[in-house]
C-alpha cells in the first residue's frame, strides 16, 4: 500500500512541537509494517541547510496567492527508509520560523499553506499516486479539500482516498474571507466547507472534505463533539461521527528509552531502576538545584494557556511549601514565562525555570524527574506522559484527552495504576492530586510498584501505526 502523509512538519527535518515526533515516527512506523510511505513537506530554511536533502531536478508550476508559483522538489530520506520530499517555494518557505516569529504568525499564512496544498498534490500526481492521503491539521486541510473539489487537476488521484487528522481542534487556520477567490474554489463551496464565524477555516474544509477523521486520542474523538472543546466545529465533528475516530498517539522508543537515552547521565530499565537516582543529581546538577532526596516534580511543555499555566501559577506557592522541587522547561507567551521567571527568583533552590527548547534537558528532566506535571486545559494526546511511563517518572495530570486515556489512577490499596489524576479545572485539585502523589512517595514499597506498572505500559508508536494500516486498508476497500 502506497500511502502519502502530507505535514506541515515532521521529525527530524522540521520541528515545533509534537506533531513533527508524531508524524516523523508514525511514517517509520508505518516503514516497518511494510508501507510504501512518502512524506510531504515544505523546503523550510533548516531543510535546506541540511546535507542529506537533495534536489531531483523536477519543477513545476502551481496557483498560488492569485498568481503562479513555480515549485522544486527536493528530495531526502526519512526514518526506516520513508522517502521525504519537500516542495521548495523560497518565498514562502526560505524563513527562520515555521508558522511566524517572535510568537507572532506570518500574516501571509493563508498564502503559504494553499500554495504547499497545490505543490503537494501536483508532487504526488507526478509520480507513484498514493492509495491513501494522510493529512495533518489544518496546515494540510486545503490539499484534501482540492482534491475532493478538483479532481480534474490531478486525474492520477481520483483513486486515492483521504484521512484527515486533527491534532488540536484549537488551531484551526482562520483567516479573513477575503482570502477566499485566492483559492480559486467554486464559491457554492464557501458556506458548507469554509466558513466559520464570517471567516474561512482551512481546518474545516478538511473535516468537511476528508473521507474519514482521525482524532490523536479515542477521548479527544468524544470531546471534540462537545461544545466545551470543539472550539465551533463540534457541529461538524458531529455530523460526521460516523467517520470519525481516535488513535492514542504513540511514543518512539527508539528515542525515548531510559535503557538506550544517549542524553541521560546513566541508563536504567524497569529490571535495573537504580540508575535513576543518578539522573536526578545530573538534573538537580544542571539546574543548580540541591542534591537532596525531597521529589522532584518535572514539566516540560509549550507555555500557552492549553497547557493549564494558569493552573500552576496557582498552584505554586503551596507545592513549594511541600518538601519537594520543580524543574520547568518550555517556551511560549511572554506573560506565561514571565511569571514563571519570576516564581523561581522568589524560590531559588525549589524551583528551576528554563526558557526555551532544549532537546537534551527535556530528555535529563524526564529521567531526573520523580513526578511529571500535566495540568492542561485539554489535551488532544499528549506525549510527555508516554515518555514519562517509559521512565519511571509518574504523570499528574488532568483527567482530559489523551491523558485520561493513559494514565491509570494509582488505587493505594490495590497497588495498582500508572498515576495521579485530577478532575477539576483548579489549582487546588492539582495540589491536591500531588499531595496524593507525594503520600504515595513517602512509602517506598508503594513508590516502587508505582514505577514498576507505569514502566510495563506499551505506548509504542508501533501500535498506533497498526491502527492507522487498519484504517488505511479499510479506506482503499471502500467502493463509495
């Protein structure tokens, strides 16, 4: 089966947050089942730097922004031999920043994203057609929409089938509605397939157009009919429910392996746990954090609104009255970060703040952790507490999404559970669920069995990819 996964990012050639690790690892996932996979992506400036992508020496025109554009492709390979190609449009593509920069967003992003939608589907008209396109987010909605609505471009592609899946219902590509005769759509489409609120949403001309939806956890799938979460399109994931389904993202443990982690100061496995304890020196070492044996609570997260700040802010003052530490890496609103800036100049020696992205730490704090924060808002998937299950490290979380889905509440009297959730939308209920948290610490019988179900979890990508072949296999033999 021949199956194009076109993304706006994707691990390790460009990357903002977790939909690149998710979709790079889905694709070499889906290398090892046998597929024939092809990611799709833009020639970003860090592709272009890199030295194992190549141009191939086919071009081609496409609309774009009410004119032409002339594309490029070039070409590299991805994980367990996925082949990458990348759509090169230097004006729109050769910049610093993905979406924007200096937390603002490019203000020709409508521009940039329908022009990646043609050159995709112009690439994989041009060579081996794919069974099934794979869309990610609202990046990609415009390439299932044109090839649902203008099947007469690209008459290699009337076989193929579209998956489209939603990683975050929050961000949905709006923009004015005056961008819309730039897209060169019948406008009997504008109502039902773009419209949202008086502007256009590239998210919806995917859901509205795709042949079947995928949400990243079965919770999300729920959630996201609700109009609490659907962000107002709970009346379109509604309507097509029966086409709608949920994949719990999966981690790489290729990647993400305390007993294979090149980044960590020791490696350590569910059969050999010792080697954590010299984690947590190496990270309370970084972090200039003493070297004491109180628990130490990580977070490593985007530091936006989603991600429940607002509920840790709240929540600070009194964990940092309980004997423990806290290490927080991230970056994002400038409010958020500096009022987490500010926490830690008041409590030096309790709690360590990191602005920024750093690959390696995010790897020490999750090894040197003894718990993990997950306060969020909503959590479509979430990775960090598969990586965090992997590690020992017991997740606190919210009991929403992908959370809910994957963390097992830890029962003191049976022993059994994964972790510590919490309902409420609260400071408070996080506090409290760390209070349980830290009880169940203070018992290291307990603590121990703890770690040791967390650790025996299979979140393997490999059994997301498994999934997804199921549901590509059930696309193809549809005759509708």
């Amino acid at each position: 089966m021949r199956v194009a996964i076109v993304s706006s990012e994707a691990a390790p050639f460009a990357k903002s947050g977790g939909l690149a690790d998710m979709v790079g690892s889905l694709a070499a996932a889906l290398g090892r089942r046998g597929l024939d996979v092809t990611l799709v992506l833009p020639a970003y400036r860090c592709v272009l730097a890199r030295s194992d992508v190549a141009a191939t020496g086919m071009a081609f025109p496409v609309p774009a922004a009410g004119g032409i554009e002339q594309v490029e492709v070039l070409e590299g390979v991805g994980g367990e031999g996925a082949a990458a190609r990348f759509v090169r449009v230097d004006r729109f593509f050769d910049r610093d920043g993905l979406y924007g920069q200096g937390g603002t967003d490019y203000t020709d992003n409508a521009d940039r994203f329908a022009c990646f939608a043609r050159a995709a589907l112009a690439l994989l008209a041009r060579v081996d057609p794919p069974d099934v396109l794979h869309g990610h987010d609202w990046q990609t909605g415009l390439a299932v929409a044109y090839l649902r609505l203008q099947p007469e471009r690209y008459p290699s592609l009337t076989s193929t089938r579209t998956l489209f899946t939603v990683h975050n219902v929050g961000y949905q590509g709006l923009f004015d509605a005056g961008v819309f005769p730039r897209l060169q759509v019948d406008s009997a489409h504008y109502w039902p397939n773009f419209e949202f609120y008086g502007n256009i949403s590239y998210l919806k001309a995917g859901l509205s157009l795709a042949d079947r939806l995928t949400t990243v956890s079965p919770s999300y799938a729920e959630e996201v009919k609700t109009a609490e979460q659907g962000c107002g399109l709970d009346g379109v994931f509604r309507a097509r429910a029966g086409d709608l389904a949920g994949i719990m993202n999966g981690a790489d443990y290729r990647v993400w392996d305390p007993d294979a982690d090149a980044f960590i100061a020791r490696r350590y496995s569910a059969a050999a746990p010792e080697g954590k304890h010299d984690c947590k020196r190496d990270l309370q070492q970084r972090l200039d954090l003493p070297p004491v044996d109180a628990p130490l609570a990580g977070m490593v997260a985007r530091l936006v609104d989603q991600k429940g700040l607002d509920v840790l802010a709240g929540a600070l003052d009194a964990l940092l009255s309980r004997d423990m530490q806290i290490a927080v890496l991230g970056t994002g609103d400038r409010r958020h970060e500096q009022a987490l800036t500010g926490f830690a100049e008041r409590h030096s020696g309790r709690l360590a703040v990191r602005i920024g992205f750093d690959e390696e730490l995010a790897h020490v704090i999750e090894a040197g952790s003894d718990l993990f924060l997950m306060p969020s808002r909503y959590e479509p998937s979430g990775l960090n507490q598969l990586y965090s299950l992997r590690y020992g490290t017991i997740p606190v979380v919210r009991a929403t999404g992908g959370l809910r889905d994957s963390v097992v509440p830890c029962d003191p009297a049976t022993g059994e559970g994964t972790g510590f959730l919490f309902g409420d939308y609260a400071s408070e209920a996080l506090v409290g669920a760390v209070d349980r948290a830290l009880d169940c610490y203070r018992r290291p019988d307990a603590w121990r069995r703890l770690m040791a179900n967390a650790m025996a979890q299979d979140f393997s990508v490999d059994r997301a990819a498994a999934q997804y072949a199921a549901l590509y296999a059930q696309l193809v033999d549809r005759t509708d």
